[in-house]
C-alpha cells in the first residue's frame, strides 16, 4: 500500500512541475497530440469544431484561405473543386510569453451529397433559361436530378410565375440576376445566375387605311367622317394621329364630344404637349358654369421619346369635355367651387408593353384604345371593329342595337391572336392601374398581382369568359362585363353566384328579397297615421326624376296634417347624380354640397349647388336606406346626413363612391369600370363601403307602418 500511494504522489508532482513551467518543447508535444485529434482528420467535409484551448493553452487557428476555411473553422467551398482542395492553417499554442507555431496543410474534400449540389447547380446553369435571350415566357422548373429548387429575384421584365416583358426597344435587352437556390434534405447551395431578354423592336407602320367614322350617339353629335388608322402588323392593333384623333372627336360642323379651342397643342424633338388653360371668370358663378379658384393651367405631355406621358392632374381629362343634349343637370347650378389639386402622375407605358410611335411622315401616333381613354371626354367612346370606326355615348352602352351594330365585322370570322390577346391583359392592366377608383380600397399595387395572364391569353371565348370572371371577382358593383369582342360576337356569358364576391352576393340576395317584399312596386305617395306621416319613394335617378319628386311633393304639399316626409330609397341602386341633386333641392334651401376624391392624383374637391326648387323645409324629412341602396342613392343619404337635413333609417346603405367609365379593350371586348371620380365625405374620405343609419329598423319591418311611425317618432 506504502509503494502504491508514492507512486501517486510522484507522478502529481511531476504533472504539475510540466505546467508550471512549460517550455517550447511542452508546446511542440501539446501540437502533436492536437494533430491526432479525431476533430482534425483529413479530408475534410464539414465545419471544424476548433476549441479556444488545448491542454490548458490558448489555441489560435488561422486560414490562409478564408474563402474555403474561415478563421472560425466553418468550412465553405463556394465551386465544385477538381478533387480535393489543399488550404495552409496556422496553428498557434501560447502560454503567457511563449507560443509554438505550425503551418499544417489541410486537406478539403467534398461530400457526396455536396458534390450532387454542385454537380446539379453546373447542369442547371447549362438549361436554355439561362443559356439564351428571351422575349417569350420562361418556365422555371422545380426540381433537378431529385433536388428542389428555388428562384428568388425581382424585375420589372419577368414575374414570378416567368411571364416576360419585353423592354423598350431604346431601353436595350436586360439581364435578370436571380438567385438560384438548390435544396436537398438540410442542405443548400446557392448561386446567382442570369437571365436576358430581348428588347421589343422597333415597330414601323406597314399599312394603313381609311376607315369610315359613323357616330350613333345622341348625347354628343359629330360628323360622320373618316380617319386614317395605322398598323404595325397585318390585323394588329390600330394606331392613330394624335391631332387626327382630337379633331375628329371636335365633332366637325356641330358641338363634338370635346372642345378642341380650349387645347393648344405644340410638338418639338418627339415630345407633345397639350395644354388647358382655364381662367377663373366671377361670371361663371352666374352662368352656371364650372368655376375655379383661380386661373389653372393643366399640362398633358406625351413623350415619344421615352415611351411615357406626364399629366399635371387628372382634372385635365374634364377640362375639355362638352356638355350632352340632355340638361341633366336642369334646375341646378354651381353656386361655389374648392379643390385640393392633385399631384402630377406619369403614365409608364413600357411597363405595360404599350408603345408610342412618333412618325416623320404620319405624325404622333398612339394605340387607338389609349386616345380613346385619354381624349374622347367622360361620356363618350370610339370604338373600332377592323372595317368602322363608331362613336357612341355611355347613356347608350345597354342598347342592344348599339351593340349588335358595333360587333358587325369581318373580323367575326377570324381568330384572336396571341399577339391582340397580349396586348389586351396588357392594357386591361393599365386602365385598373391608373384608372380604377378602388384600387386604393382594394389595396393593389398593381393589376398584375390580381389578373392571371394564362386565363386571360388563351384564345375564343375563353380569352372573352376570362376578362367576365376577372371583372366580376374584383367584387365591385360599379365594375361588370358589357359585351364581348369581335371575335366571338354571340358569346353571352351568364351571370351566377359562384362569379361574385361575398360583398356583391350579399347585395344581389337583398335585391331579391326586397322586390319580393314589393319595396321595389312603391311608386306613389304613401300616407300613414292620418296624413301625419309621408313616404315618398324614388327607386332611381334619371333627368326625369326631379319633376316627378315635384309632383309628389306637390300631393304632400296640398295634404293637410303632413309633418313628417319619407324619402324611401330603400330600392334605389343609383343613377344620374343631376337626378339626385335636384331631388335633394327639394328638401332644403342650402346650397347642396358635393365631396369628391381622386385616389391617382390624390386631388379632392367639392362642389355647392343651387337648385331652383322652392323647398318646404317646414317637414322633418327621414331617408329609409337598405342594403341596396347603392350609388347615387348612397350619395344622397351621405349627403343628407351630414347636411343634416335628413335622420337616416333603416338599415346602412350599399355604398357605391366611384362614377362608371367605360373600358374598350383592344380584343373588343367592353368593360365597365369605377373611374377615379370617387364621392367622398366632408373629410374627403371614399364613401364606398356605405353610411350607417341614425335609427335603424330591421329590413323585414320596412313595409310595417308602425315599425316606421316608431322611427321617426323617436
């Protein structure tokens, strides 16, 4: 037992004399035993787990290689090495003042689950994708060898589902980086690799003709006449002048749909500008004429150059308008004017595959479908069928007549194009861009995020019964399919519950139960409680509706006892707002005041009206709103309300902010759509979403006589 325990004490004292007072020899022996460790054996093909200390000295490890080992001893080889890679570590063990250093040569080897990656990655970069220019659509693929695959990148040029958009011709082909990430089980590669894409060409007019313009409107009267239309391919989408375009829609001998002396229009060096100038006249307030402020000038230049057009403010598309034959408006004038002016917007037409062509010998020429939007005024359109140029007012566009007439072409018997299909997903996409009044409610970015180009380019009448599903799913009441194009003139798609939205269901369900309740027959005065109360219903408005409110009232008028009016708008959808102003006349004294809001420009204003109407403001009047009551019908509870002229009861209205445009595309289909001219608040907020009720009475009471009387009395 004595010679065991000496032992042991021997050798603790030895130990500790060796760490005590360690020499380079000490070092050299530590550096060997660290060499044998298993955490260092060669080749290597993962990270290195490097400890801070190694038999109680400080270890310090440092690559001459950082792109293969970092100092930290992960191990990162960015390409597929030729065998295996050699790097020089400097392996450092210091005690205090001494230290031992080795230089030892490290090999790099690669697994085989990493060589797969690598090997995979090499074949992928070798595929047409990323070997060729593109100027048609890519079709990325998901996986590679059994390994899965991820794209990440972002363009203007190509989307994620690898649709391309042709650059400009003057812009040059681009090159797309994308960031091509490999995957298999825990482990990844990545690299960044290149797509290009060819330039558009320069296009060149090939043929033109002279077409007939015959004009079926009867709101805006203009010569018949002809226009030369100008084509860049056989069949294709039809340019026109510019100045051609503006004074065929000055109507010639008679009014026109706009007034072509209130423009002037200069050109220099491929760049067009046209101006407005309106000059604020105290004798328009007297007139009836639109007032302002003060004197404005509204600037629309188009850049052939650059493929782009600047607008001051979207008020320049009004500025030129002239009025209908119609007096929609009769009885009523503007009384006071204010505006917030909006901001200048640039319409990008490259980004949307539209181009401008500035021409030596035929002038500025521009698509047809784009002089029609910016041009033809608010309530007017042009529409071409390949062999007649029509022109026809908005009033009309649900005049069968009027569509059949359109829709007569040679071109009923040819197919649609992949080409015209293209360019009509193109512009639909622009108008919703730039020209849609709920794109800021919708919270959309852009119109490419929301319609699908391979429903919308795949020919017939599935290219028409995609642009009526697209419309419809956007789940607004203002925007819905009128009629289909030229090259599938019968095709009537029909209407079911599966193509709306929650919101537009909900009204068209309403809609039924409210004409079964009969709300929709009302059409004459109703008394209740001994004459006390009135209920006045106007189920929409047209440039008839003020005298027939008048005669109405007049029957109120002459009934004795009467204290209390009605409105009933529980089955107005809307109408023409002069309808809705001049029944609103009616009802008060004050100037009537009306908020609008652009939410392209960001413009907002707001216009008092005068009415002629002597109203017997001796009623408490109530407006009975339903879920249906929607548009102009919404506009007058909003406007009621905040006047305060009217309570408010029922049930919330439908809302409905946005007036309607027309939307003619390029495949000859016809939308429409919300325009930009959105009924606000007094705050300038969009009245879309409807107005709550003051008093609200459930909708299966609206024909209970005492459920009302219980309203109005309380």
């Amino acid at each position: 037992m004595k010679k065991t325990l000496g032992l042991i004490v021997l050798v603790t004292v030895l130990v500790l004399g060796s760490c005590g007072a360690p020499d380079e020899e000490t070092l050299k022996n530590a550096m060997d035993d660290l060499l044998a460790e298993s955490f260092l054996e060669q080749p290597i093909t993962s990270d290195l787990d490097i400890p801070e200390e190694y038999e109680g000295f400080t270890l310090d490890f440092h690559s001459t290689d950082q792109r293969i080992i970092h100092n930290d001893g992960s191990v990162r080889v960015n390409e597929l090495p030729d065998g295996e890679q050699s790097v020089d570590i400097e392996l450092t063990l210091s005690h205090e003042d001494i230290e031992y250093t080795r230089t030892v040569t490290f090999t790099v080897g690669v697994n085989p689950q990493t060589r797969a990656l690598y090997e995979t990655m090499d074949e992928l970069e070798t595929l047409d994708i990323f070997n060729k220019a593109h100027e048609e659509d890519i079709e990325f693929i998901d996986t590679l060898n059994g390994l899965n695959i991820e794209y990440d990148f972002e363009s203007d040029y190509l989307s994620d589902e690898g649709a391309v958009t042709q650059p400009h011709y003057y812009t040059g082909g681009v090159d797309v980086d994308i960031e091509v990430t490999l995957i298999d089980g825990d482990e990844s590669l990545n690299r960044i690799l290149n797509v290009s894409i060819i330039p558009l060409q320069e296009s060149e007019i090939i043929d033109t003709r002279t077409l007939d313009f015959n004009n079926l409107a009867t709101e805006y009267l203009l010569d018949d006449t002809t226009l030369e239309v100008h084509y860049t391919i056989e069949n294709g989408l039809p340019y026109v002048d510019v100045k051609a375009f503006i004074d065929l829609l000055d109507g010639g001998t008679q009014q026109g749909a706009i007034d072509k002396d209130s423009m002037t229009i200069d050109v220099e060096d491929g760049v067009m500008i046209i101006e407005v100038f309106y000059e604020a006249d105290e004798e328009d307030y007297d007139e009836g004429e639109m007032p302002a402020d003060e004197d404005t000038l509204y600037t629309f230049t188009i850049d052939f150059n650059n493929n782009e057009a600047t607008i001051s403010e979207f008020n320049f598309f009004s500025t030129f308008t002239e009025s209908t034959q119609t007096d929609f408006g009769s009885g009523l004038s503007v009384y006071d004017f204010e505006e917030q002016a909006g901001e200048p917007v640039t319409f990008d037409f490259e980004s949307y595959q539209l181009e401008l062509i500035n021409d030596e010998t035929l002038g500025q020429l521009i698509p047809l479908q784009l002089a029609n939007l910016f041009f033809s005024g608010q309530m007017f359109d042009v529409y071409y069928n390949g062999d007649v140029l029509y022109g026809f007012d908005t009033y009309q566009r649900n005049n069968s007549t009027i569509q059949n007439t359109l829709l007569d072409s040679s071109y009923n018997t040819q197919g649609l194009s992949d080409a015209k299909q293209t360019k009509t997903y193109n512009y639909l996409t622009f108008t919703f861009d730039y020209f849609y009044g709920l794109k800021e409610d919708q919270a959309v970015e852009t119109y490419y995020d929301v319609f699908d180009a391979d429903d919308l380019i795949t020919g017939g009448t599935s290219h028409y019964n995609a642009i009526f599903e697209t419309t419809y799913g956007l789940d607004d009441l203002h925007t819905s399919y009128l009629m289909s194009g030229l090259y599938a003139p019968n095709f009537e798609p029909q209407l079911e519950f599966g193509h709306l939205g929650s919101r537009s269901r909900n009204f068209h369900l309403t809609w039924g139960d409210i004409e079964e309740m009969g709300l929709c027959a009302r059409d004459e005065v109703i008394f209740y409680d001994n004459n006390r109360v009135a209920l006045v219903p106007i189920a929409g408005f047209d440039e008839n509706t003020g005298d027939e409110f008048a005669a109405m009232m007049d029957e109120v008028n002459n009934t004795a006892g009467v204290e209390k009016v009605i409105v009933d708008l529980s089955c107005n959808t809307g109408g023409i707002v002069g309808g809705m102003i001049q029944v609103l006349g009616h009802m008060t004294n004050d100037e009537i005041p009306l908020h609008y809001m652009n939410p392209t420009d960001g413009a907002t204003s707001t216009y008092w009206y005068e009415s002629e109407a002597d109203a017997n403001e001796d009623y408490d009047f109530y407006i009975l709103s339903s879920p249906i009551t929607y548009s102009a019908g919404n506009m007058m509870v909003n406007v009621a309300k905040e006047m305060g002229i009217a309570t408010i009861i029922g049930e919330d209205s439908a809302g409905g902010a946005a007036s309607i445009r027309t939307n003619i595309l390029p495949s000859g289909a016809i939308i429409i759509m919300s325009s930009t001219s959105v009924s606000a608040n007094s705050d300038y907020e969009s009245t879309e979403m409807g107005i709550e009720v003051d008093i609200s009475i459930p909708l299966s009471d609206f024909l209970d006589e005492d459920a009302l009387l219980d309203a109005v009395d309380e």
